[in-house]
C-alpha cells in the first residue's frame, strides 16, 4: 500500500521505489498495489507501478488507485449528462 505526502523532498526517492518495487516483482507473480491517490508521493508511486507492468508484461500487476482521477470523473459525469 502506497499512502504518503504532498511533497517528496527527498531527491532520490523515485530511485528508491523504483529499486523496491523490482525487488518484490522478483518474488511473485502475482501484485496488487493499493495507492491512496493524494499527492506527490502517490503520484510517483502510480508512475512506477505503470512502468513495472510495461517492463514484465508476464507477471500479473495491478494498480488499484483509491478513487478515480479528477479528470476522468468530470469526463465521465459529462457523459452521463449527455444520456
């Protein structure tokens, strides 16, 4: 479970998720993250998981983000106005 802070002040911590999430995808096949979705930390987090699945298309890896991106929440409500 990924829950962190706004802000990343620590400058090699992209590097660090990186190198762990590795770690675990060499001891299973099977992950699913859970990432809180507020801030910067989790932003990273989502950002790294991303990659992870395009790097070892044969493991199976989810990314299950807490709520939907603002985005794609206002996307959708247009589109149920629509109906």
């Amino acid at each position: 479970m990924f829950t962190g802070h706004r802000q990343v002040f620590e400058s090699k911590i992209e590097e660090k998720i990186k190198n762990t999430l590795e770690s675990l995808v060499e001891m299973g096949s099977r992950l699913v993250f859970l990432n809180g979705g507020m801030g910067q930390f989790d932003a990273l987090c989502a950002s790294a998981v991303r990659s992870l699945k395009k790097r070892h298309p044969e493991k199976e890896i989810q990314l299950c983000l807490s709520e939907l991106p603002k985005k794609l929440t206002l996307n959708k409500l247009a589109l149920i106005g629509e109906a």
